[in-house]
C-alpha cells in the first residue's frame, strides 16, 4: 500500500489500518476499483467522492450508535 500524502493527522494513529479497510469496504460496495499502487490522481473526482461521503456517513452512524449506547449521556 502506498503512503499517503495527506496532511491531515489522526487522533488516533492506530486507526490507520482500520480506515483504511473501511475504504476498501466501502468502494467494492459501491463497485468503485480502488488502484493498486495507491495513486488516486487517475480516478474520478465522483468516485473519490462516492468513497468519501460513504465513509463520512458510516463515521457518522458508528458515532451516533455509540452515543446511543451511553448510559446517562448528556447528548440528547
């Protein structure tokens, strides 16, 4: 897997590897082949995209359940 180029930091390094199999999950869902080098310059900008408002809206669920699931939780 190429590495990437983005300046954007995670809170939590580790979860790396696990976004990036989220990615990969969500483009073979969407039936978007992801290039094996790593280099995205050659995809289109809708497919890119697709991946990320995909992504975006899993994080979002994956959040809102967690919330959900606090007991006593002040966020409602």
């Amino acid at each position: 897997m190429a590495q990437s180029r983005s300046s954007n930091t995670l809170v939590v390094p580790q979860a790396n590897q696990a976004l990036d199999q989220l990615k990969y999950e969500v483009a073979q869902e969407l039936g978007i082949q992801i290039p094996q080098d790593g280099y995205y310059g050659n995809m289109a900008t809708r497919d890119t995209g697709s991946i990320g408002g995909a992504i975006t809206r899993r994080l979002v669920q994956i959040a809102e359940q967690s919330l959900a699931g606090q007991s006593g939780s002040n966020y409602r």
